[in-house]
C-alpha cells in the first residue's frame, strides 16, 4: 500500500468483504437439549451459514449434522456416519448434511457435478457450500416436486406472512393490481410506490417466485435461484415439544421428539423449519417465513440486487424463546405447554421487536410487536436478544423480557468523547403482552447498550432479581429489582472506557457478560466475566483503545445493595490488577496483585478482541477472540480473514487453567489457536463435562455438571 488514505481504506474495505465471501458462520452451533432429562442433549447440530457476494443478496442456509459418540468422545458426522469437519474447522467438502435430497421423486439428480473441480462441489454432496443442500434446498417450491410456490398462501404450498401493525396477514400477490388489495396499498404507501403492479412484482419476488427470469429459462413462475439470506447474527433456535401431536405431520414420541427450528435471516424472513418426520425421516422442510412490514425496502435493494451496493439487513437477530405452561410458567417445553413463543430483535435491521405464537408450529401468530415510539421512544438498534425468566411486580408474579437499549449507529462513525441519543436504557416487559413494565436510566447513561442482558437469581427464589450487561462507552451497569418498582435501580458497577481513567479510551462492550458467584478470602463475591472489542469494526487493530478480558469481583452481593463502590465511584481500570505477564502462574511477582476487585487480561495481539460470551465451568473461564488480519504494510495488501483463540484461565486470578502451548508457564498457556478462520463464536456447553469449540472440535471440561432433578415415591394400590 502507499501512504494514501483513500487507497487504505479500500483496501481494508476489500479484505473485509474477502473475509466475508466464503463460507462461514457468526453463531454458535445449536444444540437441542432433551426434554426429559436436561442432563442430556440430543444427537443434533444445527449450523447457520452464509457467503457474501458482490452484490447485495447474500446466500444463507441452515444445515443439520449428528453427534456421534463412543467410549466418551463425541464426533460429528454427516449424514453417512463420515467424520464431518475438516481440518480448517469447518464442514468438509465431501460431507453430505443430514436434511439434504440427493433424488427427486422422479429419480432426477438434485446435486450434480460442477465440472470445474476448483470448486470442491463433488457429486452427491453438499459440503460446506451455502447454496446447496440444507434447509435452504427444501424451502417449499424450490425443488418442483416438492410443491409450488404459488402467488397467495392458498393457492401455493409454500406459506409467507407479513404484518398489518400488530396482526400477521398472508403475504399474498394480487391478480387484479389495477385495484389494489390493502397489503398492495400498505406496500405502495410504505415504499412510495406510484404503482400497484410494481407494489404486486415486489410481492412476488418476496415469496420466492422468479419474477425477473434470473435463471434465464424464461419463466417467472418457477422460484428464485436461491430462497434462503443469510443468517449473519441469527443463532438457530431448535425448540424440542417432545411427544407432541403435530396437527399437520402427526403423532411424534419420546424417542423421535418434535423439533422444530427457528431461524432469521438478511433477507427478512424468520424462518420456521421442521426437523424429522413423525417417522423419524429427516425433513429440513420450511413450514412458513414471515417477512415484516419494517423489512419492504430491504426486499427492494434486494430484488435490484445490483452490484456494489451496500449488503441491506432484514432481521438479523437470534430467536429468544418464552414458555406458558398453567403451572406458573415453568420454562420448558415439552407437549403440555399452554403457550410457546419466541421474540426477535432486528438487530442492523431495525428498531423492532416482534413476538411469535408458535404454540402450533404450523400456524403462526403474532402475539406483540415493540416499535421505537411511545413508552419505547429511546429504543435503538434492536442488537440485545431478550432474556426471559419470572419476576415480583408491582402487579404480581409475572414472566418478563430484560433486554437493553440497542445500538445507535452513529457509533459506527467510531464517534469517542460524545454521547449517544438513543440505545442507553434498560427495559423491563411483560412478555405475554409486550407491554412496559420499568425503563431504567441513569444520569451516567450516556453510550447506546447493544449488549444481551445478563440476568441472575441470586438468592434461588426462582425471581430475576439482578441483571448486568455492558455499553459502547465501556461500562458495566448492574440493575437490582427488589423490592417495589419505585425502588429498582441501575448502577454504575465499572466505567472501562471513555467515563474512565484513562483518557479517550474507545472500549466497547458488544455482547453479554457471564456471572459466577463465588468466594475468596476476603469473603464471598459476585464474578462479572467480560471481553472488550468492536463488535461493529472487527478490521479495527487496537491503538489507545487496548482491548481486555476483564473479571470483576461485586462484594456487595445482597439484593438491592448496588454497586460495590457505591452509587458515586465505579470500578475503573486502575482497580482491577494488571494479570498479563502471567508472573502468578510461576510465582515470579515481584509485587503481588491486588484482586481485591479482580483482574484484566490484556489481549496482546494486534487488533486482538472479544466479540463472544465467555463460558464459566468449574472455576474455569473459557472465552474466545479475533485477531484481524495484520495490519503491517506486506499482509494487509493480501486476503486473509484472520485467526480466531480459545482462552482457558483460572477464574480467581486469571492463570492458565490448560497447558495449550505446552511452555513451562508462559502466557501461551493460556490460549489454543482455533482451526477455523474468521470471527469465532462462543463455546457451547455440551452436557455433562464438554464444550463444542468454534472450529467443531470438542474439548473435555475437568468436572460433570450437576443439574437439580425431581422424584416421587408412587405407593403401589392396593387392592379391597
């Protein structure tokens, strides 16, 4: 590169899109828990996966994979009990995934060949290409013997909704736009559109039909090239109703459970997709997308699709579920349950968030809707996935959503020093009517919040009395709910960033923080475990903004107690004991570190930053980052997408708790280097004593989990 600005720019803007453009996911792979022993899961992986384009359209898709396991050890494989993940973390090339048709029903051939073999597509295999196999090939209509996708949801077989205001509509095409339905004049009005056939052409293109012939056989009835966007952000969801009776697919069972799984994606659509047949055939099968109103102006970007153009955000946020049962409201799914939903969260799509009935999967209902007007005026970016649980209101025992504030955008312009006008709030709602039940805000309030909420039962009454999440300024809040409403609170629990002590400081906090309780010599605590990084520029390659793994200790651990230095003096960086030259682990200080309040981790590399969850287990921290592609004068003209870490540290004072590098107690302990490139997701906790890492290898935990369990001794009758 020379010294030109604008010739840097593009270049880093090209290896962003570089790293983008293969196949990868975001997001955790997904893994259902069984129904009836939550000690156990079942054998099931779900992936979401997408490849950037050139043009606006991304491909998306959501692929199944099995969990082998024999003598203690877990593997995944494909669908033909092949060992499926390859060298570089990700699904092979040769893999064939569980819900993927090789055959139509006239024997035709659904995956051929592609003759150029520098595209590892292989014959009978669907691999790790997006656009190929998975769900995404059993959307309805799109492979023809599946049905047709119709211009309305009762002539097609492929069901699509949309929203007028609080009530889902289908999203049916008009076949008289000269007088226009009313979805045509909601969709006319909204997009100022002169036109009631345009209004009708976006209408069709929106439920998957050909309108522009961009396969070039001449027909605009047949579906669109590919149907499913990308699931950038969007978690899968698997939602396991046990031995349900589907009132379309029939009678499931224990050992076949109804599992059905909810997905969003870039396109607009949130997805709900069926997992086996009653049978115990594999299905993959789309059962309806709904494409809300907030999302038409993306679908208009997207049918142009022309390249160049900025990609455009549907809804891009991951599912949350919320159970009823007439039990008070035990949060499991299994048959019983009066009502099922899930809510979503648009996340760069928009300030929405909408509520889903899915009690019968089939038929969808939209419960609520939050919009950013009203009691939900200061609601930002919607980026934080509710968290569902019980809480005492005012009004009684009720099951709520906390979720924060959001994002406001204008933190894109990587803005330091100014506050934010939107997104530094933290809401309370109840989560059958989507109604206001608390906004918390606090004079230090001033960063958009696009964290998910970390909520807590601190005294195990069953009640959210405690709730923690961080902002883009760089603090740490913490919310109490004792007592009466009038009472709750939000405190400053640490200022890290721009408010702290060191000056001009742009430390982020994009996701959530994990909470442990436990205990030192100084007597019992609470752990708030978190890692800094922009979640919004992961190209971004540190500078004055150095990025940490933080540990928090909050001694003030009695319900409504607040922050642990009172109201007026966040923990800041000088508090927390500088842990990163490891001289604990060999006994080496000089000085011993004060973890009076905790400890932060320096993450050295260049660029170096969390941008995932950290998991707790057994006194041990597990947490990943990114590292960037370097940013010197020779790799930074190159592709690359940068490498991925998986941490393992001591929670008390932040020691290695693994030997990854095998060095007699250097830092490189505390770290492995993950297979897979890219961005890495959290680990994932796989009962009893595992955890599936980013790159799709297991990893064995020293301890079991133990999970609370229920029995009951049944007298036998007897008999008169």
């Amino acid at each position: 590169l020379t010294g030109d600005a604008e010739a840097l720019v593009n270049a880093l803007t090209e290896i962003f899109r570089q790293i983008l453009s293969v196949s990868t996911t975001y997001v955790a792979a997904s893994i259902p828990v069984n129904v009836f022993n939550r000690a156990e899961t079942e054998d099931e992986l779900f992936l979401a996966l997408f490849e950037a384009q050139e043009t606006p359209y991304w491909h998306g898709n959501v692929k199944k994979l099995k969990i082998a396991s024999s003598g203690g050890s877990r593997t995944i494989v494909d669908a033909l009990g092949e060992p499926a993940v390859g060298e570089d973390g990700r699904i092979k090339y040769s893999a064939l995934t569980s819900w993927t048709r090789l055959k139509d029903n006239s024997d035709n051939d659904l995956l051929p060949a592609d003759p150029d073999p520098d595209t590892n597509i292989l014959k009978d295999r669907d691999g790790r290409h997006v656009n190929r196999g998975g769900a995404g090939q059993n959307i309805v209509g799109y492979i023809a013997d599946t049905g047709s996708i119709g211009e309305n949801n009762t002539d097609g077989d492929r069901k699509v909704y949309t929203n007028s205001g609080n009530t889902l509509i289908d999203l049916d095409a008009d076949p008289t736009p000269l007088t226009p339905s009313s979805l045509l004049t909601s969709v006319m009005s909204i997009l100022g559109l002169g036109s009631a056939t345009t209004a009708n052409d976006l209408v069709r293109y929106m439920r998957g039909l050909d309108i522009d012939d961009a396969d070039g056989d001449s027909s605009t009835t047949d579906a669109r090239p590919w149907l499913f966007g990308d699931p950038l952000h969007s978690k899968p969801f698997p939602m396991n109703y046990g031995a349900f009776n589907d009132p379309v697919a029939g009678q499931y069972t224990q050992s076949n459970p109804a599992i059905y799984i909810a997905v969003a994606s870039d396109d607009g659509g949130i997805r709900m997709i069926r997992n086996t047949n009653i049978d115990g055939s594999e299905s993959g099968r789309e059962l309806w997308s709904f494409i809300p109103q907030s999302t038409y102006e993306t679908q208009e970007k997207l049918r142009a699709n022309q390249p160049g153009r900025a990609h455009p955000y549907g809804v891009d946020g991951s599912p949350a579920p919320v159970f009823f049962r007439a039990d008070e409201g035990a949060s499991t799914v299994d048959g019983s349950a009066d009502t099922v939903m899930f809510v979503i969260g648009q996340r760069r799509g928009g300030s929405n968030y909408y509520a889903l009935d899915v009690t019968n999967p089939n038929e969808p209902e939209l419960a609520w809707r939050i919009t950013p007007t009203g009691d939900f005026s200061n609601l930002g970016l919607t980026f934080s996935t509710p968290q569902s649980g019980k809480m005492q209101t005012d009004s009684g025992t009720l099951q709520v959503l906390v979720f924060a504030g959001g994002y406001d955008n204008r933190k894109d312009r990587h803005v330091r020093g100014q506050d934010d006008s939107k997104g530094n709030s933290l809401y309370v709602v109840n989560a059958e009517t989507g109604a206001l039940i608390k906004e918390l805000t606090h004079l230090d309030f001033e960063d958009s919040a696009p964290s998910d909420v970390t909520i807590a039962d601190t005294d195990g009454d069953g009640l959210i009395d405690r709730a923690l999440f961080g902002d883009t300024g760089g603090n740490l809040w913490r919310a109490d709910f004792h007592g009466s409403q009038s009472s709750w609170r939000l405190s400053h629990l640490a200022a890290l960033g721009r408010h702290g002590d060191v000056d001009d400081v742009d430390r982020r906090f994009f996701h959530a923080a994990d909470f442990v309780q436990s205990r030192d010599a100084l007597g019992a605590y609470d752990a708030i475990i978190i890692t800094s990084g922009n979640r919004a520029n992961p190209l971004d390659y540190g500078g004055a903004h150095q990025n940490y793994a933080f540990m928090l200790k909050d001694r003030n651990i009695t319900k409504g107690d607040g922050a642990p230095l009172g109201p007026d003096r966040p923990l800041e960086l000088a508090d927390l004991a500088d842990i990163t030259d490891n001289c604990l682990a060999d006994d080496s200080c000089t000085t011993a570190p004060d973890l009076t309040y905790g400890w932060r981790l320096k993450l050295e590399a260049q660029g170096e930053k969390g941008l995932a969850v950290p998991f707790s287990f057994g006194g041990v921290i597990y947490f990943t980052t990114y590292l960037p592609p370097s940013a010197d004068t020779g790799a930074a003209c190159s592709a690359a997408e940068g490498s991925g870490r998986l941490y393992a540290v001591n929670l008390q004072d932040g020691t290695p708790a693994k030997d990854y590098s095998a060095t007699e107690d250097g830092k490189e302990d505390r770290y492995d280097t993950l297979d897979s490139g890219g961005i890495p997701a959290e680990v994932v906790f796989v009962p009893p004593n595992q955890i599936l890492k980013p790159d799709l290898s297991f990893e064995d935990l020293d301890k079991s989990n133990r999970f609370r369990t229920y029995w009951q001794l049944v007298e036998p009758a007897v008999d008169e």
